[in-house]
C-alpha cells in the first residue's frame, strides 16, 4: 500500500467525499467513513472503509487491503470493484467520523473535556493507523476549508494521542475505558464528568467500579450529584451507597425527595442505617451536618504496635489517615495521636501515653456553627476537630477539606 | 434563632424562582427591552392591527418552545452540541455565526433599553453605558450569576402593571378581539418591519438556544417531558398575554392620540391612565431591569452555545490561558453592543426595533436547523414532530422568509 507522501500529515477530514476509483478508471463511489479496530498497547489499526456506492446507491463496506492508494484527490482500488472483499465488522469495531468526529472527548492529560475537531493517521509498519485528535482551531479551520490563508497560522495545531483519550458516548461502547481516566484525581475525574453533558456522563459513571464512583462522587458539586445519581438502577444504587462513608450518604439523601429516603435508608447496613439517621437530624450548616465518621479511633489501653497494625488492616477503606483519635471503654474521647508520632515511637508504649490530650475546649458540640468550626480550627492549627454530644462523647469529626468545601462551595 | 424578616422574605422568593422551569423563566426574559419597545411601537404606531400577528406566534412560540425543549429532554445537550455531531463543522460554524450577529444586535438592544431608562431623567448614556457595561461584566466576572439574574428576573415582572393597565384604560376589548383574529396587512415597509420585528422579538434565537441548554443544565430528561411541555405551552401564553396587554396600552392611548414613539418618554406615556406622573418612573425602572437581565445572561449564553459547540473550554472557573476563546466572546457581547449604542444621534428606539428586526430575519435559519434535527429519527427515536407541529413551524419559516422578501421588494422600490 501507498501513500500520496509520507511526511505530510493525513487527517480524516481530507478524505470524507473523496471519489473512489477501481483499476478499470470507473468511478465506484465516494468515502464516507474510515472502520477502526482497537489494539491491544497500540494504536487503533484502520481495517476498512464505509462508502457511498453510486452503482446501487447504498452504503457498503470494502476491508482497507482492496485499496492501492489513498489520496486527497482520489482514492484508488487494486482491482475491479467487483473484486472488491466487504470488511467484516467486528464488535470492537468503531467507525471514525460516525462515532467520534465533532464529538466530545476526554483529554486525560489535560484532564478536560474537548471537541474532535479532526483525526489523525499515520503509518507504523507499514499499516494505518489512528495516531490522534486534534483538539485545536487550527482543525476547525482546516475543516472549514479556510487553511490556505496564511492569516490563520498563528493557531497552532495540538494533538492528542490516542492513548491520553478517552472516547465518550456511543463511541464508548465500543472501547475500553481507559486506565488513565480511572486513576486521575477524584476531583478531576469530578470536573471531567461535570463538563460532559448529562447523558455522556451518565454512560461513563456507569463505566466504573463502585469504588471509584464513590471517590468520584464525593468531589462532585451537588446538583451534579443528584443527576448522577439517576443514572443508576436501584440495585446499582444500593452497592454504590454501600462505598460511601455515611456522611456522603446523608449528603445524598439531603439532596432527593423526603419520600425516596425510606427506600434508600433500608437498603443500607443496620450500622451505617443508624448512623445516618442520626447525622440527618443536624442541620446542613453545623459541625453536625458536615462531620464524618470516617476516621481511626482506638482505645487507650491499646499500644502503639497494636495501632499501627490496625491501621494497615483497615486503611483501605479511608480516603486518607492523618492521625487516630484515643476513647475510653465509654466512648469518650481522650487525645489523639499522628502519624507521625505513632511511626517514632516505642511500639509496646500504651497509646495513652504517647497521645496529645485534647482539651474540651478544643472540640465542638454537634450544633455549633461553621463559623464557630472555623475559628476553632484556625485558633489551634487543627488538620480535625472532633465533634462531642452532650455526654462527651466522640460523634464524629469535621475534616478541613470537609469544612473548605462549604465554606467555598464554588471551589 | 430567628432570622430577621428581609432574610425569611428573600428566601422565600429564592425558592419560589428555584422551581419555575425554563418554560416560565424564557416567557419572562422575552419580555425585554427589545420586546417591551417593538411590543409599544406596534400599538403605538398601528394600534390594534397586528393582533392577529401575536396571536399567530403565540402559536408557533409554544410550538417551537416545546420543540426545542424535546430536543434537550432526548438528546441532552444544547442545540450548538447537536448541530455539531449531527451536521458537523461547516453546519455549526454558520449557525453559530447567525446567532453570534442575532445576539449582539439583541444585547445591543439590551443596552439602548438601559441607556433610554435612564434617558427619562436626562441622565447621558455616555455615562450610563460605559458604567452598566462594568457592571456587567464586574458582576459575571466575580459575583453571583444566578443570584443577580433572579433578582432582575423579579423586579421585571414588574411588567405586569401592563396588564392592571390596559383594564384603567377602558379599551375596546371587542374590537381587540375582532383584530386578534382578523389579519390586515399592509404592504408598507414600516408595517412590515414592525411585523418581523414583532415576530422576531417573541420567538427568538437565543430562545430556541436557551430553553434546550436550560433543561439540559437542570439535568431533565424525557421523563420530565409532559410537564416541561406543560410549562413550556404556560410561558409562551404568559409572554404573549403581556406583550397583548403592552399592544393594548399603547393602541388605546398613543395611537389614539396620533402619538409616535419617537424615545422611552413617548413610550412611557402608556402607562399614564394608571400611575399618572409616576409612569416614567415605573417604565423606566420596568425597562431598565427586563434590559439588565438580558444584558447579563445573552454575553454569558451567547459564548456557552459557541465554545461547547466548538470544543473550546468555558466557565468562570477556568484560566484566561485555558478559556481565552470564552472570555473573549463575553467582553466582545459586551462591548460590541455598548458601542454601537454610543454612536452619537443614534435612535435608541430605533435600534431595539431594528435589532428585533434582525433576529425575525435570521430566525428560520436557527429555526430550520431546529426541523432538520426534531424529525430525525436517529435523533429524536419516538420523539419526532408530530404533523401538526411540522405544518406550523414551516408555516411560520415561510411566513417570515416570504415578509422579508416582501420588505426587500418594498424597500427598493421606494414604497413607505
């Protein structure tokens, strides 16, 4: 197979409506799409072309080896077009222009949602294909047919390679979410699926794991929670609460009808039900409404040895471990210990007596303000401040990225 | 703790705007300065005979509201998306275009409104632009989008007095009647200009691009149809109830006495057999807050619709380096617009009328897009146009292409 000129940069938009030639010069019909097929560790290998066959006005296929050249001017065949094998189309298969031209995608490096405003190709060993997007007005341009004027060459043209894309939509599909979108930061994956529109984000939440929808979730703005949120079935719905820490829980239930409640509270734990029943007394913006109970907290006889133990055994189930809360065999709470502390020392020491005490001033009843919070936090450079009821008692803990979260909700 | 009353007050009304829909929401923007001067300059200078022709877009509003609410309820993304993955680039590049000139003729009707409210009181607009331009932009920049649009959207309803109005003054509501269903025509350029302009200003472009981004935004989906339909159907009946009742005030008082709109004062005037003296306030007030709002949500709107549609990225919360095509677009709507209003002797009047003008010629363009895409089944699966829609949205289409050729012909040959 040839091509017009190695060094010249080919995209798809160059050969949409390009007439098709067989070896007998007969006009055969006209391009419509290139047939991708995806590769394991390597770029999507072009297997076929779509198009418009004038002899019986309909669509047909034709596998990529029947062409002898690609050109911008015309495409021609190795044989006559009655020679001509159809592309069997396989599953994985997609097709360029129909599934991802002018679409949205995601660009993982960037981490924000673009436009495929063209695709480009290129030749490893020999074969076509897919190498990248190009994302840039220089594409639109080109498209637009407005490319020969010099005026428009200080757009500079961007690409995205194939393997820092992530298909959405239909497209999705047909192709694997990529590994790179699933291990981005919570909060960009958050900021990705909110710039999406509600159906495409909806198919890619969908896509993943029940622990990572969790982390996800609770990086997303509220609204888009709720909308989300529908895109599941009540079975679905079920595991995903499950992964969140009751806290997000509540968050959630905050958000949806006082009558879809019960449901959602039934499907839970009979521990985490009860907890969260507890935190929907508290008014949104208290300590109360915004604590988690997401946090270590170990009893004072322990010793340090027994902590760290403890804190390899459960830590994948936190989002992050700073410190661990001290309690008595009431409940109440003692001190607190870092890391850090926990790491230098002596590790058959009791815990009791390597820990900070907390002061009851340096804690907050579950009603106190955010404003109240704040001050607290700020006053004694606190990462937490652990929340009490009446009878002192540990309810639970406000995190400061919690705290930030509200105070800037725009964030 | 109780909090004091202004708090409990505000609150309420927060709530009571945090559940109108887009329906009610794109009646009461309708209502701006565009619609407010071309809706007086109709009664004012042809009294009741252009009844018929709200009546008939009234029609053709809800049709094409609801139209365009159904595509976001099924496809759910704004009409600029589905243009662009449907039709492809050189498609959404030209209606983009057709809505970048509709909208900035709009926003500069938007501040010819803010500029003749506060010409009332003999204050310049050569400070009024500039500043309410700041202010504009000050408050997209750093404040609160939808805190700001709800107040305005509050204060704006404020329009009703049109209503309380055309009861004080005794109109002849049988013959208003007997006009709302008999066309006249005239074949004139100023009565046709007045008749795009009228259409023009009820169903508009940014319209059929706002009602489908909103409902997508609100995160509906088909299952919200009926009552979105609903809403739909209520906010074109509200818009056009004001705008019947703005017609009425200034038939059966300017157009009686042979008064021309010629600024806001004249304009004002309508509403004199209600409020007396104090109608040049209250219109002005009326006029200045249905014009901000449309100040503040067109430049935002107009350059959401164009970066989604282009794949450029956009909101407040990205950098000037990432969203310069975003912040771009929003200080262009700005100061475009502002400066076509400062041109020296310019008619303030004239240039809402005009710029209505020019959106009732260019909306079959937005509108036939809106076609191509609502009877296509590979869009719209079951929820294509029914016949009965098809046949009064192309009415309307050829209505307004076949009145603007008419105009052209007019024109050239000298006929006024």
């Amino acid at each position: 197979m040839a091509l017009c000129d190695p060094l010249t940069l080919l995209f798809l938009s160059q050969f949409i409506n390009v007439p098709i030639v067989d070896s007998a010069d007969i006009v055969v019909g006209k391009l419509i799409d290139f047939v991708a097929r995806p590769e394991q560790d390597n770029y999507p290998h072009i297997v076929g072309i779509v198009y418009h066959d004038y002899s019986t006005k309909t669509q047909k296929t034709m596998a990529y080896e029947s062409i002898e050249n690609l050109g911008g001017d015309e495409i021609t065949l190795k044989t006559v077009v009655q020679k001509v094998r159809p592309l069997e189309i396989q599953p994985h298969d997609f097709w360029l222009k129909r599934d991802i031209l002018d679409k949205q995608i995601v660009d993982l490096e960037g981490t924000r949602v673009v436009r495929a405003n063209d695709i480009r190709f290129g030749l490893i060993e020999n074969e076509l294909h897919v190498l990248g997007i190009d994302i840039s007005t220089r594409g639109i341009i080109r498209r637009l047919g407005l490319d020969k004027f010099r005026f428009f060459s200080f757009l500079k043209p961007a690409f995205i390679e194939w393997d820092k894309v992530q298909v959405v939509g239909k497209a999705l599909k047909l192709t694997q979410v990529s590994e790179k979108l699933v291990k981005l930061h919570p909060a960009d994956l958050a900021n990705v699926l909110e710039n999406l529109n509600p159906r495409q984000s909806g198919q890619l939440i969908q896509s993943f794991d029940a622990l990572t929808i969790s982390k996800v979730f609770q990086e997303l703005k509220p609204e888009h929670k709720r909308d989300i949120f529908k895109t599941f079935e009540p079975k679905q719905l079920e595991t995903i609460l499950s992964h969140l820490p009751a806290d997000e829980v509540v968050d959630y239930l905050r958000l949806i009808a006082k009558n879809d409640r019960q449901k959602i509270l039934s499907s839970l734990s009979e521990n985490k039900k009860k907890t969260v029943e507890e935190f929907l007394h508290y008014a949104d913006n208290t300590a109360g409404g915004i604590m988690t109970t997401e946090f270590l907290k170990v009893d004072s006889h322990w010793t340090v040895q027994q902590t760290l133990e403890h804190i390899r055994e459960v830590s994948h189930v936190h989002r992050s471990i700073f410190f661990v809360y001290v309690v008595n065999e009431k409940g109440h709470l003692l001190g607190v210990v870092s890391l850090r502390t926990l790491i230098t020392s002596v590790p058959h020491d009791p815990i009791e007596k390597v820990m900070k005490r907390i002061k009851l001033h340096q804690t907050v009843r579950p009603d106190a303000s955010l404003q109240e919070v704040a001050t607290l936090m700020t006053r004694y450079n606190l990462m937490s401040l652990a929340v009490l009821d009446y009878n002192h008692k540990l309810l639970g803990a406000v995190m400061v990225d919690d705290l930030l979260h509200h105070l800037i909700p725009q964030a | 703790m109780t909090q004091p009353w202004t708090k409990r007050w505000m609150l309420k009304i927060m709530f009571f705007l945090g559940v109108i829909g887009p329906g009610i929401i794109t009646a009461l923007a309708n209502n701006d300065a565009g619609g407010i001067s071309t809706y007086s300059i109709v009664g004012a200078h042809f009294g009741t005979q252009m009844l018929w022709v709200l009546f008939g877009v009234t029609i053709s509003l809800a049709m094409t509201q609801e139209m365009g609410m159904r595509i976001g309820l099924v496809t759910r993304m704004g009409l600029g998306g589905v243009i662009r993955e449907y039709f492809g680039v050189r498609w959404v590049a030209f209606a983009m275009f057709t809505m970048l000139i509709t909208n900035l003729g709009t926003i500069a009707s938007e501040f010819s409104g803010i500029a003749a409210s506060f010409e009332i009181f003999g204050i310049s607009k050569y400070i009024v632009v500039p500043l309410a331009a700041l202010i504009v932009w000050f408050i997209l920049y750093k404040g609160s989008f939808k805190v700001t649009q709800k107040i305005f959207l509050a204060f704006s309803a404020l329009l009703a007095v049109y209503i309380i109005n055309g009861f004080v003054i005794k109109p002849d509501f049988g013959a208003a009647i007997r006009d709302l269903v008999t066309p006249h025509i005239q074949w004139t350029p100023s009565f046709l200009v007045a008749m795009i302009a009228l259409i023009g200003t009820t169903i508009t472009p940014w319209g059929q691009f706002f009602i489908q981004s909103y409902v997508v935004d609100k995160g509906l989906d088909v299952s919200h149809y009926k009552s979105e339909r609903a809403e739909a159907y209520l906010g074109s009946f509200l818009a056009s109830f004001v705008a019947f009742f703005i017609i009425l005030s200034t038939a059966f008082t300017l157009y009686k006495h042979g008064i021309d709109i010629h600024d806001a004062k004249d304009a004002a005037l309508a509403l004199r057999p209600l409020v007396g003296n104090f109608a040049q306030f209250l219109f002005a007030f009326g006029l200045f807050c249905a014009s901000m709002l449309g100040a503040f949500i067109l430049p935002v709107a107009t350059a959401y619709v164009i970066c989604e549609a282009f794949g450029w990225e956009y909101g407040f919360n990205t950098t000037w380096k990432n969203g310069k095509f975003f912040y771009s677009l929003i200080l262009l709507s700005i100061i475009v617009p502002s400066l076509v209003v400062l041109i020296p002797g310019i008619s303030l009047i004239q240039v809402m009328l005009h710029a209505q003008n020019v959106n009732g010629m260019l909306l079959p363009v937005i509108l036939i897009f809106v076609m191509k895409i609502i009877n296509d089944k590979s869009i719209m699966g079951e929820y294509t146009n029914k016949p009965v829609g098809n046949i009064i949205a192309w009415l309307t289409i050829i209505g307004i292409i076949s009145a603007t050729l008419v105009l052209i012909v007019t024109s050239l040959l000298g006929i006024s």
